[in-house]
C-alpha cells in the first residue's frame, strides 16, 4: 500500500472529524427525538431552494443560490417545529417522510424547466468528501464552531426539549420557539455537510453513532463519548479501507459504519455480561 | 518501509519536476477511455497510460476514487475531453493533486477539444427556450473518426513537446494509426452508404458527431434532459414522431436504462440498439478503430435486417 496518498486526503480527512464531531452530538438529539431522517429531508429542502434559485436564471456558484437554500432550510425547521406542537395521532416521522418526497419530486421538477447547467447542480448539491478542498474545510469548521458554541451555551435547554418535551412544557418553556432553533441550526450543519460530504455520509455520521453508543451506555455523557470515538475511528477506517482497495470514499466509510455497529452489537453481551440482566 | 516509499517518491518528484530523464516513459492520464486508446496509438511503449473513467462508465458522471489522486500527482500530461464533460468530478481532482505540471493552462494539461470539429455549439444569446444547451457545444466530438485523427495529431504534437528525443519514433507512430484509421474509414463508408439518409432516435446526445459522418438523421431523444425523466407528453410526442417519420431505430449508451427506450420501441415496431459510445464501451471495443468497428457493423447489419437494403 502506498501511504503518500495520505498527504493528498489530508483535506478529507479534516472534513470527517468535523463532520463526526458536530453529527455525534445532533445525532443524540435526532435519535431521542425520533425524527431519524430529518436529516435527509431538511437535506432536500435546502436542494428545493437551491433547484428554484437556479430555474430563475441564478449562476449555480452564485450567493442567491446559498441564500435560497438557507432559506427553505428555515422555512423546512420551521414546518418541523410547528408539526410537533400539533398533538395529533399522526407520528412526526410522517410529515418528514412527506417533506423528503415532495421536496425531492419539486427538485426534479423545476430541474426539468431550468437550461443550463441543470445536469451538474445535483452534483454540486451532494457532494462527495474525496473532493473536498482546504477552503471548504475551513468554512465549515467555523461554521460549526458556532453552532457547537450556541448548542454549548444552551445545551440544558436543548437536552431538554429533545428529551423530557412534557416536563419543559409544564415549566413554561416554549416548545415551539427553542425546536424552531434547534431545526433551524441543524438544518444549517446538514445542509453544509452534505454539500462537502453527500447525502448517504451524512445520514450515517449522524445516527449509527448515536445507535452504537446506546447500545454500550445509557447516560448522556458516555453515549457522546462513545459517539465521537466510534465516529473518529470509522472514519480513519473508512478512509483506510478506500486506498487500500481502491473504492470510492465516501460508500466505503459508510459501509465501515454498517459493520462498526454490527461489531459493536456482537461484542455487546461480551463486554457487558454482568451490567445486561 | 513505508518511509522508505515516501523518501523514494519524494526524489522521484523532485527529479520530475526538474529534467525528466529521455529514458523515462512519460506518465499520461486521460479522462476517457477513448483519448487513452489514441494516446497509445501515439506513444507506443514510449508513454505509460492510463485513464479514470471506463467505456462502460457515463463520463459525465465519474466517481473519483483515491488512486486518481495520485495517478494525477505523478502524471506528466493530463488529456482531457473538455467542453464541459469533465466539470462534475474533474476540477477538484485536479486541485488535490497538487501537481503544477498538469493544472488548466500549463504545459502539461491538453485539452483535446482544441482542434476538433464540435457541432451543436450555439450562436447568440442563450435563451430558456433553447431547452438544454451546453454553452461549449457537444462534448461528444470523439465519435467522428476525423476528429479521432485531429486529436491523435494534437497528442502527437504535445508528446513531441514534452518529450523531444522521440518526436520521430511519435511522428512515425501517428502516420501509421493515420493510414489504418483512412482505410477502415472506407470500410465504414461503404457499409454505411445505402443507408444515408436514415432517420433514428437516440438516447443521449451523445451522437451528433457520429451520425454527421455516417449520414444518419437524428429526429429525436428518448431523453428530452439529461438526468431528467422524460414526462409523458414528451414520450407521447417522440412516440407520434417515430410513427409519423418511420423511424425504425433507437439508439442507447450502455450506461442508461432500457426500460423507456425499449418500450417506445415496442409501440412503434422499432429496434433499440446498444452502441458503445467509448472504447471498452463492450469488449469487442478494444481500441479506437474497433470502436467504429463495432458500431458500425452494428448498425449496418441492424439496418439490413429493417430496410432489406
């Protein structure tokens, strides 16, 4: 194996510890929720406003393009924040089902009415993390950054609301308002990372942590540690695994993920032969 | 072991980027299979070749994998199809191997386009009526055995640039693939001259270069935008179109699904026909005179069977 390789996926692989550390931790909070393909549906709303920006004779490179996007990320956390307030019967992984269908029909839609360029905008908006340059990496690390400090600041808040809605409730605390931020601020981290990352990655960097971690602890603390170690460790494996046999980056790390927590759930009742009753 | 690789390449590049020894094979890698094979029409064992997307593979859409990353270092040419194809995978690659040699500008980036006849490129302002355009014209120039013998020319001309001692052995090699590729031109010509004229439809517009040659007419696509289903008023229209024209002939890359092709075939009584578009595009597709080869036996004898001619 020929390991100067390494030196040229240095921006890769900066890109995958940024990506595991932010998707770990809103993991957790996606996985409490219930709300598992959020992701995937803010993901393609966020490509909707990207698609309609486009159709209107915007450059693909251009800032309306990022801003339209963001845009319908807001309006999609929106719809999520005000769907969960409604009591109703129906569960909220309906409307983000509904969401991702509808908005991934619009995309082809106004795809189909947009000249250009049309063909490579779907390829702008999933990205693909061999591809990845030092800038981007740079961007999205402050970007998250932000975000990591805001959550940080608020994280009491935000723990609660995903974990124990009905106790907030009764204390006062708007549910609808701090669901909006939290949709809001994550629409924005997935959004950026499936631009650099795709679609797929993403999905995985987002819940198989989250679900390897439940499966060895129950406690908040442990479950976000063993999120980032199994989301470092996957990655450089997933990496490994790519040059090593030669196969695309991306589909490599996400199969690694599949068989990390097939791993991790066999090795479960041996590890944990006294703690499991 | 692994340092010892490293302090290897690390002289290796070194010793590149000053003076290549005349020995040394020179490094080419291309983008298609296509410009491979005309590459090593020209370059015989003086060039070591190799090429990121496969015939097979739709080169618009090229997943990059890490060995291309270092292909790319370590090329001392990078032959590209231009007008766009490449844009969705190649840019970013090319910037990760960090390689000045082979950037967009410098000495040893070709962009094989340059000299080739490109059709369909569009005059005047581009409007949204035009429906799909690709401001550079079709990126599907190699498809014309004319504009094989261009590009071979221009790789000629560049191999002799970057490596002087063997411009003779380059020059000799090119007049011979010249001469073959002349007379299996006039094999193709005359199996495809009693069906000048002939209307067909094809998948992609993958082959407007090809059929300028041959002389067929192309009245339609299966796929109104590339990526983009076809709705079914479009289909209903392509449908009426083939009946109304007769056309007896769809043609489809091996990339693509045969489902919708093959079932406006089947309302109109027409054939759906898999060409290779590139080099190992099937495996009788070896090289670039057995890609016409293939295809236009292909063709003629599917033709024979529908016309009688």
């Amino acid at each position: 194996m020929d390991w100067t390789i390494f030196q040229f996926l240095a921006a890769p692989i900066t890109a995958s510890l940024i990506i595991a550390g932010i998707h770990a931790y809103l993991g957790l909070h996606v996985v409490e929720r219930g709300v598992i393909f959020v992701d995937l549906s803010l993901a393609q709303i966020a490509s909707l406003g990207a698609a309609i920006a486009v159709w209107q004779d915007y450059d693909p490179h251009s800032a309306m393009v990022y801003w339209m996007s963001l845009g319908f990320t807001l309006i999609g956390a929106l719809i999520f924040s005000m769907v969960k307030a409604q009591k109703a019967k129906i569960p909220q992984e309906a409307f983000i089902g509904i969401s991702y269908a509808v908005a991934s029909a619009a995309v082809i839609l106004t795809l189909s009415k947009a000249t250009g360029e049309s063909e490579h905008l779907r390829d702008m908006l999933v990205g693909n993390i061999l591809s990845v340059q030092w800038p981007e990496v740079w961007t999205t690390a402050a970007l998250y950054l932000g975000i990591g400090i805001f959550h940080y600041v608020f994280r009491r808040r935000f723990l609660e609301i995903s974990m124990d809605p009905k106790a907030a409730t009764s204390r006062g605390v708007s549910i609808r308002f701090w669901d909006f931020l939290f949709y809001a601020s994550f629409g924005l981290v997935v959004t950026r990372s499936v631009a650099i990352a795709g679609v797929l990655l993403v999905f995985c960097y987002l819940i198989v942590p989250s679900v390897g971690a439940m499966l060895w602890a129950a406690r908040i603390g442990p479950r976000l540690a063993i999120g980032w170690v199994m989301g470092v460790l996957v990655s450089m494996l997933g990496m490994y695994f790519s040059v090593n046999f030669d196969l695309p980056t991306g589909a490599t790390i996400v199969c690694t993920f599949g068989l990390a927590l097939i791993v991790m759930a066999a090795l479960k009742p041996v590890l944990f032969r006294h703690a499991v009753s | 072991m692994k340092f010892k690789n490293m302090i290897a390449i690390a002289i290796a590049l070194t010793s590149l980027a000053s003076a290549r020894p005349a020995s040394a094979a020179l490094k080419v890698v291309t983008t298609t299979a296509d410009l491979g094979a005309l590459a090593k029409e020209v370059g015989g064992d003086k060039v070591q070749i190799d090429s990121f997307a496969k015939g097979y593979q739709d080169p618009h859409f090229v997943e990059p994998k890490p060995s291309f990353i270092l292909l790319a270092n370590k090329a001392d040419l990078l032959i590209v199809v231009g007008r766009e194809l490449e844009i969705g995978w190649l840019p970013p690659l090319i910037t990760s191997s960090r390689n000045a040699k082979i950037q967009v500008g410098a000495s040893g980036y070709l962009d094989a386009s340059n000299n080739v006849k490109i059709l369909e490129i569009p005059t005047g302002q581009i409007t949204r009526a035009m429906g799909d355009v690709h401001p550079a014209g079709n990126p599907h120039y190699w498809l014309d055995p004319g504009n094989g013998r261009r590009i071979a020319g221009a790789i000629r001309d560049k191999f002799s640039e970057l490596s002087p001692a063997d411009k003779a052995y380059f020059a000799q090699r090119y007049s011979d693939f010249d001469k073959r590729l002349a007379d299996a031109e006039k094999r193709w010509d005359a199996a495809m001259a009693p069906y000048k004229g002939t209307k067909i439809v094809t998948y992609h517009r993958s082959w407007p270069n090809f059929v300028e040659r041959f002389g067929l007419d192309v009245i339609g696509y299966v796929e109104p935008k590339p990526g983009i289903p076809p709705s079914p008023s479009h289909t209903l229209e392509l449908i009426d179109e083939m009946k109304r024209q007769n056309v007896k002939v769809i043609l489809v890359e091996p990339y693509f699904d045969l489902k919708t092709p093959q079932s406006i075939a089947n309302q109109v009584g027409a054939k759906v026909l898999v060409l290779a578009p590139s080099v190992g595009g099937t495996k009788e597709a070896t090289d670039y005179i057995q890609l016409f080869e293939y295809d236009v036996n292909l063709l003629a004898s599917t033709l024979k069977t529908i016309t009688g001619k």
